[in-house]
C-alpha cells in the first residue's frame, strides 16, 4: 500500500494532533507548515498579560501526552506553549515543521489526484492530502471604526500584544470584554493611571480559582497511581453535565445560572454597577467566561465600565453613541477574531477550481467537521461545527485527529470525496438540533450573519467521539488517477 504525503496546515493543538495520529498510523511523510517562527498556535500568539487557560491543564492536554507537573490546574500561556514544543520533540514532530512559512493557495489537480500548494515567496509543494489546521481563532478582528487610523496614540489587538509599550501611568480604553479581555483588564488596571472599559453585553461569569499547586498536591499528582486519569474523568464528567444543563435540562441550567447570579452580588456591591453586569440573554448562549479577578478589577478606583455603544475613535480617545469623548493614550482591541474563516487566509480551490469560500456562500459546512463535498483528500481539523460552548477542544480533535489517521491508511493512491448528499444529510440533522439549542437565542460569535450556528457542536464531547469513531466507507465517493497519455512515437 502507497503511503500518502500529508501537507498539515498549522502547527497549534490540532496540527500536532493530526500529526501525532498519522505516525502512530505508518504515514510519516508528512509536513506541518506554520506561518509563525513557534509552534503553539493561538498560544503562541496570545502573550497578553494574564493569558491563560479556562479548561483545567489537566484536561485540556493530549491524552497521549499527559503532563503531571502543571504549576496550577488552569496554566498561563507560556506553560502551555512549552508543553506543545515539548509535544513536538518527544513525538519526533519537530524535523517535519516547517515554521515561517505561509501557504497563501492550495489547489487540487484532477488529474493527478494531488494538491498544489502555494508558498509565500514563489515555491510549490505537492502533496495527497490537505489538513487545514489553521483554527477558529486564528485571524484578530478589528472594528473598522470611524476615525480609527486617526488615534494618535498607541494601539494594538490582544493577540497581537505591544510588550514594548509601557502602559504605566497611562489612559487605558479597552473595548470589548470576551474572554481575553476579562484576563487582561486585572493586570492593565494595575499598571494603568486610569482604564475605560467599553462593554457591549456583559457575559455570564463563573469564579476560576487557579492557585499554584501546593507541593503535597503536586506530589500526589506525580506519584499516586491513577489519579491523573480520575481527576481528567472527573472533568470530562462535569463538562459534560454543563452541556447537559445547556441542552435543555432547565433544573440544571437554573443551577448554573443561579450560582452566576449570586457570583455577581458577592463579588459586586454596587447596584449600578451589578446592573451594566448583568446579562439579559439566556445562561451558556454566549460564551461562559470564568474570572476571580475581573469584577474586582471594574471596582477599583481608576477604572470605570461605560455600556454606551463606541461610535468613532478620535484623535486622541474614544467617542461613544452619548456624544461623550473618553481621552486615552492607548486603545487595546480585546474584539475577538474571525472565527468563522476556518481557512483564511488561506484560498483553497477543489474539483473545477471551485473556491472554498463560494461552496462556504451560505455558512461554512463540513460532514463531521471535516471533509467538504467537491475538496477530495481535505480533512479539516478544527473545523465547522467542532467548538464546544463548554469543554475541552483536545476530546474533539483528538478524534478528528484519528479519523484523519483512517482516511489516509484507506487511499492507496486513490482520492476520497465526501458524497453530498451524505455531506447535506448529516448538516441538516445537526442544524435541526443546533436550531433548538441555546446558542440561537442572542447575538453571539458562533453564527454567522445569517443566524446560523457555524462554530459550535450540538450534543456532548461523547457524541462526537461516537460519530467519528470510524470512518464508513460508503460516505465516500472514491476517485482514481486519469490514465496517462498514450506516448506518441514518430518515426
């Protein structure tokens, strides 16, 4: 049996994943490319003061690369980033990266059942599959404001940390409080003379205590036998009875939403304060942000939380919809990303030279989150329809990374193209139940403009691993070479 050359797009979690599951599986010619110098994907690129995990480290590490040294359960960034190129080096991923290097095009030739890939700079690679491994939050957005690229000042997005700027003594105007923003405001107010934050909608919130281990922990973690494998089944349990509450268990959601509620009037005092803070949209339809930190940081004297909408930059601050001009010296963007670019910016072209992004017209789609009818050989990792609203993303892309594995054992030369109708069947059974679940119920990131649920999965982490357990060869159309030209001799 041929064995398939493998070009990884990314170098975050699910491209080591991908990577790590093909060689356990015999496919070792493959390549993980990366724009960036590291390996680490989001990160890598996520240095902002405070960053760090929501999801215990203990679960949201690979099964088959478990740490029992994590500092505190929920780890900074930078711990994170040494256990992924600590990843890459025991698994022997390393020689096979190629960072600082951008696919900016990847086109799959018909005739030849391969894929072209476009490099920055001129070069070419060819390779049998395609794995987009680029991410969700990949690509910063930034509001294009009014005035924006008038601001005097200094400015910069969250993932795209200014270190080199001093933010001591200085006006501060964050816009945007998500999930970055909630982990960065506590040490900004520190440093900051004074900090505007401009809210849209305020979001549900959970206490995430995250103290550094004691040493006795730390060395029942080590040595005590099985422990590490309870405390991740623990989790994945408790995860899951989040998604349960989520679903539509209304005693369970009421709980959680209860313990919110009564986490805001402990922790804030002030009704006017406690009034900008409270959501008016159902428990778990925007993301559930975790913080024992951030409500004391709105509370402290240099900081204030303005709600009115931000209507244009200025100059010199901030204008908002009450006509007000808020003064800053610096503005940090905590607005999120382009989280439905799956791909970007990268172009994919599949059968016919048809773009990815024309078949994406009406949302993007993907049969298990994975492979697109009219892209053969394309596996996405982290792809549409595989976000959790809670849990660890790593139970999801471990098993796309081991359906990936399967994919590439069954070509033997040969092209696998999802059916569409198999495509369109599945994607119209998990809209039918994304359509009855809570994530359609307010404004949120993970629809698209016309109110479809792109990002997220419906069900439970266990559901998923079930649907992608095996891959079912009937799904797919099989594409062999075209014959080669007959050789025309003269005399």
């Amino acid at each position: 049996m041929s064995t398939p050359t493998v070009a990884i797009i990314g170098a975050g979690m699910s491209g080591l994943a991908a990577a790590v599951e093909l060689e356990r599986a015999g496919v070792t010619d493959y390549v993980i490319f990366d724009k960036a110098p590291e390996v680490g994907g989001v990160w890598r690129a996520n240095t902002y003061p405070g960053a760090a995990c929501d999801v215990p480290s203990y679960l949201y590490s690979f099964s088959f690369a478990q740490r029992r040294d994590w500092t505190r359960p929920c780890s900074p960034q930078d711990e994170i980033q040494r256990y992924m190129a600590g990843v890459a080096d025991r698994f022997g991923l390393t020689p096979k990266l190629r960072l600082s290097t951008e696919i900016t095009k990847a086109t799959w030739d018909e005739q030849r059942l391969r894929w072209v890939l476009d490099i920055a700079g001129g070069e070419t690679f060819e390779a049998d599959i395609l794995v987009p491994a680029c991410g969700q939050l990949s690509v910063p957005v930034t509001p294009n404001l009014p005035g924006r690229e008038t601001f005097t000042g200094t400015q910069f997005h969250s993932a795209e940390w200014n270190h080199e700027h001093n933010l001591r003594g200085e006006r501060v105007s964050v816009i945007g409080t998500g999930a970055s923003a909630v982990q960065f405001i506590p040490p900004v107010a520190e440093q900051a003379a004074h900090v505007d934050v401009f809210q849209r909608t305020p979001a549900w919130m959970l206490p995430r205590r995250n103290n550094a281990y004691a040493g006795w922990a730390r060395a029942a973690i080590r040595g005590v036998p099985g422990l590490q494998r309870l405390r991740r089944m623990s989790m994945l349990a408790t995860m899951e009875t989040f998604i349960f509450a989520l679903r539509g268990a209304k005693p369970v959601k009421r709980a959680f939403q209860a313990w919110s509620s009564a986490y805001l009037r402990m922790k804030v005092r002030d009704p006017e304060l406690r009034a900008k803070l409270t959501p008016d949209y159902a428990f778990g339809c925007k993301r559930i942000l975790f913080s024992s930190a951030y409500y004391e940081a709105l509370q402290r004297p240099n900081v204030d939380l303005l709600t009115d909408a931000v209507t244009e930059i200025t100059p010199t601050g901030v204008r908002t919809a009450d006509g007000a001009e808020h003064p800053a010296d610096t503005i940090i963007w905590g607005t999120g990303f382009a989280a439905h670019a799956f791909v970007a910016p990268m172009e994919v072209a599949g059968r016919g030279g048809r773009l990815l992004a024309d078949a994406w017209d009406g949302g993007a789609r993907a049969h298990l989150g994975m492979t697109v009818p009219g892209f053969p050989n394309m596996v996405l990792m982290y792809g549409p329809n595989t976000n959790l609203g809670v849990g660890s993303i790593l139970v999801m892309i471990e098993a796309q990374a081991r359906y990936l594995a399967q994919y590439a054992r069954r070509l033997d030369g040969r092209a696998l193209d999802v059916r569409a109708d198999v495509a369109g069947a599945s994607d119209e059974a998990m809209q039918a139940e994304l359509r009855e679940s809570v994530w359609t119920q307010c404004e949120t990131w993970y629809k698209d403009d016309d109110g479809r649920v792109v990002n997220n999965w419906p069900g439970y982490m266990r559901a998923y691993l079930r649907a992608t357990k095996s891959l079912e060869p009937a799904e797919y159309e099989t594409l062999t070479p075209a014959p080669a030209e007959p050789e025309v001799v003269t005399a």
